[in-house]
C-alpha cells in the first residue's frame, strides 16, 4: 500500500531531494516517488502516521496534505 501527498512549491530537481529527504527522515527505508508536474509524492509503504510525514515535508519548505 502506498500513501499519495499534494506538495506544493515544487519546481526542480533539488525540490525533490528536499522532499525525499524529509520524507525518508519520518519514514527511513521508505521508497518516495515525486511527480514535478502533477505536485504529488508517493510514500511505500504506506507510513503509519500520515500527518507526521505532512508535517516533515512542510517543515522543508513544501505545504503538502495527504491527497484524496
């Protein structure tokens, strides 16, 4: 199972290390996908608290909310 987020602000490929790394730091050992065009990033497995990896990937710069 997967868990897809909304981020916002992202426009570049260091965008997407900074939302990896924030997503990784909640979630060790979790496999991040990020689409730059479409603003979503996608969390494997699905992590057990979605709001903390919300919260992660905000405090790197990037609103973001669990999609749906």
């Amino acid at each position: 199972m997967s868990t897809v987020f909304d981020v916002e602000k992202m426009s570049c490929q260091n965008c997407v290390k900074h939302v990896t790394k924030a997503v990784q730091g909640a979630v060790p050992g979790a496999e991040v996908q990020v689409e730059l065009s479409t603003g979503k990033v996608t969390v494997t497995p699905s992590p057990a608290d979605p709001a903390a990896v919300a919260k992660a990937i905000e405090e790197a710069g990037y609103p973001a909310k669990v999609a749906g």
